[in-house]
C-alpha cells in the first residue's frame, strides 16, 4: 500500500511539473473553465426566470446543487478522466502491452497514472460560489453533516469511478471506441439536476443502475435536511456491487486481452 | 467545377462513408449521449413547476424542440475543426493537401458530407422512434404546415453552410498556435448557450437577444428551430435568413485569408 502512495505521489508530481511547463496553456483553460461555469450558472438562472421550482427544489438550491455537481465533475476529471480517455488508445496502439510488463498493478496504472490540473482554478472558485451560495440560503451545515455530505461525494466517486472504468474496460473487445467520454461527460453533467425529476423507470434506472443521486443530489440533501435514510444505503450498496463488480470485469478482460502486436 | 475535378470529391465522400461505416460504434456512443441529455432536460420541464408559458413555448413544444433539435444537431453539425487542426498540428497536411490539386475547403466538405450521410440515417431513425414514444405518451404538440418547413429547411442549409465555415476557420487557426482545443471549447460554449442548445433564446432578457440574433451563433442551430415551431414572423425570417448569408460569407472570406496567410506561416515536422 505505502509503496502505491509513494508511487501515486510520484506521478502527481510528474504532472504537476508537466503542467508547469505549459503555464499559458493552463491559465487560458482556466479561463475557459470559469467562462463554462458562468454558462452553467447563467442557464440555472434563466430557467429560474421561466419556472418558480424543479421537482420541489428552489433556484437557490437547484445553484447549490449545479455547483456541487460541477465540483464532482470537475474532480472526476482532475483524477479519474484523464486516465480512463486514455485506455481506449493503449489498447488500439497496443501500448497496453508495456503496462502490463510494468512490475505494477496494471489497473492502477490505467486509473491513476495521470493528473489533470486544468480545473484547479475553478475547482477553488466553486468552493467560493458553494460557501456563498450557502450563506445566501441561510445554512450553516453542522461538523455532522459535512461528514455526511463529504461521505456522500466520495461514495459517488467511487462508484462513478467503478461505473466508467467496467465502461471502458470493454474497450478490450470494441477497440475503437474512443469517444465514451461523451457519455461520461452527459451523465455527470445530468447529476446537476434533482434526482426528483425522474419519474417511472427512468427513477429506477437512475437510482440503481447509474445512481446519478450520488453525483450531487444526496450529499446536497444533508444541508437541507431532507436526507432518506434510503440513500445512504443506496450509496453503501453501490459502492460495495460497482467495487466488486469492476474488479471482477477487469480480471476476466484480460484475460481476453488480444495485443495489437506493439 | 471539372467532372474531373468532381469525381476527385467524390473519392473524398466515399472513403468518409465507407470510414463512417466502419467505425460506426462511435456514432452509436454520439447518439446516446445525446439521448441521455434529451432525456434529462425533458424531465426537467416535465417536472419544473410554472405559472406562466416558458419562454413562450408550452411544455410539450418545448420537448418537441428538444426533440427536434436532437435530431438536428446531427444533420447541421459538420464540424471540419478536428481534422483540420490535427493534420495541421501532425504536419499530415502537406501530403495530404498542400502538394495535391484540389481544394482543402471543398476537400473537407465532402468528407463531411460522407459523415453525414451516414449519421443522418442513424439520428433519423432514432429521432422517430423517440417521437413516436412522445407522441404515444402526449407529451409533444406543434403545428406542422408546409410553409413552415420550407423555410426551416432552407434555415437548414444556410446553418449546415455557417457551422462548416466557422468551424474550419477555428480549425486552421493551428497554422499559428498548433494547439487550438481551448478555441473549440468557446466555440461549444457559444453555441450550446447563444445557440439555442440548453435554452431556446426566448428565455434570454430582451437585450440579450437583441446581441443573440446578430452573433452567428443562433443560426448554428436555434433559427430552424424557431422557424420549426411558428415562433418567426415572415419578416423575421427573411432577415434571419439575409444575416445567415452575411455570416456565411464572412466565413469563406475568412477562409480565405486564412488560408493563404496560414499556409505561408506554416512550418511542419516530420514530412
């Protein structure tokens, strides 16, 4: 274990110092990203000047819980993104081969080996909105509930982590599937909304199959103290199935890993 | 242009079909994530709570816009900005262009055509079997006339022509930066929200659609729409359509210069 997170602290530094070589690139992204996060919050606004309420949810809440979702995506992106868009093109140029030769966990590798800084500008920036956002609501989270709302965000981490990667593992049979990062980015972008505003299947789908609850919506509900215990099972439960379910996924591709002869 | 000249763009079309064919899984991937930001913003509004109309629309029109824009972001989007700007960056422009005698423009443009042809089918057939589903459960209502459509299918081709010219423009913009994939993020923020894409631009405040309806980005995408869906007056269209031109124009001309200034800039590696 202590070997893995003195290996990890090596590659984020590696990217870090990467990233530092391109400085302008990152300032200009930067920018780019906060001028996306006025867009996102500029179209919760005109919603709002059309409908007094989303599934229940106020202007003011649904704000928090856009924001909330874009830090959650933001992140993805920061630690689990990066790596997974690259999978596709290991396996097509078959450099998927010097993974495996490396004495390392080749799940690892794949997940972790990169890190991507171009969000760290807004990620701060919404951590600013979030706290304002709060203040203007009137809500003052408790230790408790923090803890509960930093349990929620990490637990949708974990599973949208396991969801995407079982997703791209199936690059080993499609190869030339390199866009999935479309879907990832629609289905994270969808976490911004109330879970609420699925009705019918479309609720069961969105609750088991891809929790999108887990994105925003959950940890969002603990500061308004409309927490279901229902959820935290929802979320003890997926962590657990997506876990186990990527790893066993993962173990059976490879061994159907066909090399493109590097 | 030369039968010759035409059999040569032909070639082009062709091996981008047959391309498109191949690697159809992509399209399939293309098609669901947008199926799943139809599906979220339908129940969005299905779910939103409101006194007044929105933006105009009524609720099933506006799923009926959401769901006819989905079938439209595949037929206008011809998007020469990736290849372009990769075979700048890579130095493959050279063989693949500077030293043939064709046109880079009209190069792109049957390439993308041969995209098209096959991803329209595709968007189509999935956009009637989604408007027959709404259709069973009542959730979509417009007032189809032909008048209507003739126009939106002109406001059609004029966005195909907009998109093409400004998205090539962005993409040799790599003559002089090599790497331009910021651009092409301000471009999809302009169009997804000046555009018309998240909102119909009836929902933006009266200034803002003043300035919405000269930049280019609302005949990208939302004009057809509002054409579509009886939101234009003649008069409106007509100047709609004369602003689609000008904007098209800008953008060959653009090309143009571009073209010929980027080309004695250019410096390539590896060719």
């Amino acid at each position: 274990m202590f070997r893995y997170l003195k290996l990890y602290f090596h590659f984020f530094r590696n990217c870090l110092i990467r990233e530092l070589e391109f400085r302008f690139n990152v300032f200009i992204l930067s920018i780019v990203h906060i001028f996306w996060l006025g867009v996102m919050l500029g179209s919760v606004t005109l919603i709002f000047g059309q409908v007094d309420s989303i599934a229940g949810w106020t202007k003011q809440e649904v704000l928090i819980l856009a924001v909330v979702g874009m830090l959650f995506h933001d992140i993805m992106e920061m630690f689990f993104m990066g790596n997974l868009e690259r999978f596709s093109y290991y396996i097509r140029h078959g450099e998927f081969d010097f993974i495996l030769l490396k004495p390392v966990n080749p799940r690892f590798m794949t997940s972790f080996r990169y890190t991507e800084f171009q969000n760290i500008f807004r990620i701060i920036i919404m951590v600013f909105v979030l706290a304002s956002l709060l203040r203007g609501a009137g809500l003052q989270p408790s230790i408790y509930e923090w803890a509960g709302f930093f349990a929620f965000f990490l637990a949708g981490l974990v599973v949208f982590y396991n969801i995407f990667f079982m997703v791209i593992t199936t690059n080993f049979w499609l190869i030339n599937l390199f866009n999935f990062n479309d879907i990832f980015d629609r289905l994270l972008s969808a976490g911004r909304y109330p879970v609420g505003i699925f009705k019918g299947r479309l609720e069961s789908f969105f609750a088991y199959v891809i929790p999108l609850g887990l994105i925003a919506t959950f940890a969002v509900e603990i500061f308004l103290g409309r927490a279901a215990l229902v959820s935290f099972g929802i979320a003890a439960f997926m962590v657990v199935v997506t876990s186990l379910a990527s790893e066993l996924f993962w173990r059976f591709a490879l061994k159907h890993y066909q090399s493109a002869s590097s | 242009m030369s039968n010759k000249l035409m059999r040569k763009y032909l070639a082009f079309f062709k091996n981008q079909f047959s391309a498109t064919i191949y690697y159809r899984g992509s399209i399939l991937v293309w098609i669901f994530s947008n199926l799943v930001f139809l599906t979220v913003i339908v129940s969005v509004w299905l779910s939103a709570s409101s006194t007044q109309s929105l933006g105009g629309y009524s609720v099933s029109e506006l799923i009926g816009y959401y769901l006819v824009g989905f079938f439209l972001h595949w037929v206008v989007n011809w998007l020469p900005f990736y290849s372009t700007a990769d075979e700048i960056k890579s130095g493959e422009i050279v063989a693949s262009t500077l030293t043939k005698p064709f046109s880079f423009y009209w190069r792109k443009f049957s390439e993308e055509a041969g995209w098209h042809a096959f991803a329209i089918i595709l968007g189509l057939t999935m956009t009637l079997i989604l408007a027959v589903v709404f259709q069973h459960q009542q959730l979509i209502a417009f007032e189809f006339s032909w008048n209507m459509l003739f126009w939106a299918l002109i406001a059609v081709v004029l966005a195909i022509f907009s998109v093409f010219g400004f998205s090539l423009c962005l993409g040799l913009l790599a003559f002089w930066f090599t790497e331009v994939w910021t651009v092409d993020t301000l471009f999809w923020a302009g169009r997804n929200f000046l555009g018309g894409w998240y909102l119909p631009i009836s929902f933006f405040p009266g200034v803002f659609q003043t300035i919405i309806k000269i930049l280019p980005f609302r005949y990208l995408f939302s004009f057809p729409l509002e054409i579509f869906f009886n939101k234009l007056s003649l008069k409106e269209i007509i100047l709609g359509i004369i602003i689609s031109l000008f904007w098209i124009l800008f953008f060959i001309l653009l090309y143009r210069v571009m073209w010929e200034r980027g080309r004695k800039a250019y410096t390539s590696f590896g060719q």
